[in-house]
C-alpha cells in the first residue's frame, strides 16, 4: 500500500468530474456540467490566430521558456481589458494563470497554512472547497439571501474565526446564478477590511449577463488592497486554453508569481498570444455578442420549462446570466439519493451538497443550462419535475 500525504488521502474527485463520467451516452441530457455550447467555441478564429502566429517570425518564441508573469503582448491587452471592467492596473498588479482554479490554488497556497479558517457562501464552488481541503484549512460557510451575503453572519464568523481569507462568487455565482448588490459588496469589504481578511473576488462569468444592469466587480471598490480579482477565459473564449488573471496589491501579487513559478514555470506562452490577439483583433466583443444570444435563449427556454413543469413546491432562482440556476426541492427529498434515478431516466445534474461547506442542502440541485439544445433542455426538465412529482406524491 502507498502511504499518500495527509493533504491527499482523504481528497475525492469533485461530483462534477465524477458525473460527467456518467453523461458520456448520447441521450444523456446533462445539466451536470458548467462547459460552453460547443457551438460557442470560436474554432475557426482560433484557428486562423494559430496559424498566423505559428508562420510569424516570433514562432520559436511561442515553444520556449518565458517570464512567469506572462508574455508582455498579452499583459498589456489584460490591463485594457481590466480598465473595460472599471480596474485599473499597473504590470506589477497582474499575474497570469493557468485557469482560474490555479489562481485559486495559489491564493491558497500564499495565504493558508494547516488549520487557518476561510470564509466562503454558502452554497460556493465546489472546486473551491476541494482546494482548500488540499491546504488543510478549516472552511466555514456564511449564510446568502438574495442580496447576497448575510452581512450580520460575515460580521460573527469575522469576529468568531477571525479568517484569512474570504472566497466568493459576487456575479452570477456557481452554484446559485445570483448577483450580489453594489450595497453588499461594499459592506463585505468594509468588514474584511475591518477584521483584516483578504477577499478573493473569482469572476468568471461576469460578461455573461443576458437581462439586467451592470454591477461593478467588488474589486472596483477597493481603495486599500484588501481584495484580488481573478477572472478567467474559460467561459468566454475557450476553456482548454487555461487563460485568467490574478489582479491585485503588488506584494500579493508577487507571491502568488513566486508559487507559480514551482507549480509550472509559466502558462503556455502560445495560449496566452492566442488570448492577446483574439482581444487585439476584436474577436472577444463579437464571440461574446453572439454567444449571449445563444446563452440567453437557452437561460429563458430553462425558465419557462421549469414555471410549466414543476410543482409549485420546488423553488428556484431567476439568474441574470451565468451558467447556473439554482433549485431547491422539499426538506424531505434527497436529490443525492435521487441523481441515479434521474441518470436512469437520462437526465443528470449536480446534487447540491457538494457545495456547501457544511455538506448541508441536500434537498438542493444545480442545473447548468448551456450545454443543451433548447430542444434537449424541455426535454430534460419535464423529465426531472417527473421524478420529484413521484417523490412527493404528485
């Protein structure tokens, strides 16, 4: 038998990954995932980029080492980019990453030694959770409403564990799809602030609004470096290409450069160019423009399923864009036990325990909506309120 570290032997893999596994079979109809439409994935602009990257006389440049921080040419698009979301960066306040989950590992991996408390909603991402396991850190979760944090629950668990950290998904969250509100964005940083925790902001979804007003990143509020910003191209652009950026107080920023320096070195110096064009030659706005639209109808076609076919027992939120809608069943249901039922019945989401730091919420769900054809999404949702019907005796 292999003696595994402590940090690693009790971790499993996240439900997503392990669902995913189960939705491979065509009529599977998955509301599991949190992947782009397919039909989202902008192959043939990333193609023609490759392309003319690969023929340029910086070729060889693209396959060999380079600086930790990121390729120049994309750093100074990031920095533009940040200033469209009202950020205003210097380079020494941006560290590329490879994916927003390492922005997250290294965050972690800066701040968090063997038994320190982070703060995180509850309902939050999963992968979060998993990461934090890694590290060893005691996670607590602090109750939401629609607002968005409980600010009387931040301020007690503030005073209570006194954190290091504070995690949260302020626009369109995964799991819940909901926004905070400028009001609460500003109260949590002004108790972080206040109780000397650190926010980590993740926003990798917030170009995704499909109804509604802009909110600013809780990042725009910051006057004193008490939060870092990690957004992400995995949602916009394409996934496989591992593009995001960490935005921050240069010392922090400098630490979480020194902790991807042993983790890989750097992130692929031909995806990030690819990034950094693809912003240079206008193809975001129009990628984004157009995948809206199809985002949009797939979010409204979800909504409409659900107020036709579900009973009236079963809440449910009315995100303003995202990937996720959020549901809760009856107290008494368990969507754990009834997710081998649903994949019988070739439909598959996540249950919603595995957010919740606690493992509360068991008569919860989370329903992705933008993997599937509207056609598909009817479909899987009437064969879902099916199945809670039977539960509850309808």
């Amino acid at each position: 038998m292999y003696d595994f570290s402590d940090r690693i032997k009790n971790l499993n893999g996240t439900a997503t990954r392990e669902i995913l596994k189960l939705t491979k079979r065509p009529e599977v109809i998955s509301f599991a995932g949190g992947m782009p439409a397919a039909e989202c994935l902008p192959i043939d602009e990333v193609r023609e980029i490759a392309r003319d990257l690969l023929s340029g006389e910086n070729a060889v440049s693209l396959l060999q080492y380079g600086p930790t921080e990121g390729v120049a040419e994309l750093n100074e698009r990031l920095i533009a980019y940040l200033e469209t979301l009202g950020l205003k960066a210097k380079p020494e306040n941006i560290q590329v990453v490879s994916g927003g989950q390492q922005g997250i590992d290294l965050m972690l991996k800066a701040f968090v030694n063997k038994g320190d408390t982070v703060l995180v909603e509850n309902p939050t991402y999963l992968a979060f959770l998993q990461i934090a396991k890694t590290y060893e850190a005691n996670v607590v979760g602090v109750d939401a409403d629609a607002d968005g944090l409980v600010i009387s629950d931040l301020e007690a668990k503030l005073k209570t564990y006194r954190p290091k950290l504070l995690y949260v998904v302020p626009t369109f969250s995964n799991p819940t799809g909901k926004t905070y509100t400028v009001e609460n964005r500003k109260s949590i940083l002004r108790l972080c602030e206040k109780y000397g925790a650190v926010i980590l902001e993740d926003d990798p979804y917030g170009r995704l609004r499909y109804d509604g007003e802009e909110v600013p990143p809780l990042k725009a509020f910051d006057e004193h470096g008490s939060v870092v910003y990690l957004t992400s191209f995995s949602k916009t652009i394409a996934p496989s290409l591992r593009v995001a950026v960490a935005f921050g107080d240069k010392d922090v920023i400098r630490k979480i450069s020194i902790g991807k320096q042993g983790a890989d070195v750097q992130s692929p110096a031909l995806c990030q160019m690819i990034v950094a064009e693809y912003l240079k030659r206008g193809c975001f706005d129009k990628t984004l423009e157009r995948n809206i639209a199809v985002y949009r109808e797939r979010k409204d076609a979800f909504l409409n399923a659900l107020d036709k076919y579900m009973p009236s027992s079963v809440r449910y939120t009315r995100p303003d864009g995202g990937l996720f809608i959020w549901a809760e069943l009856p107290q008494d249901i368990d969507a754990a036990a009834m997710l081998p039922e649903a994949v019988e019945r070739n439909v598959a989401y996540i249950q919603g325990n595995e957010f919740y730091a606690d493992g509360r919420g068991r008569n919860t769900m989370r329903l992705n909506f933008s993997s599937s054809s509207v056609q598909r999404i009817e479909k899987g949702v009437k064969i879902l309120a099916e199945l809670i019907k039977t539960k509850i005796g309808e």
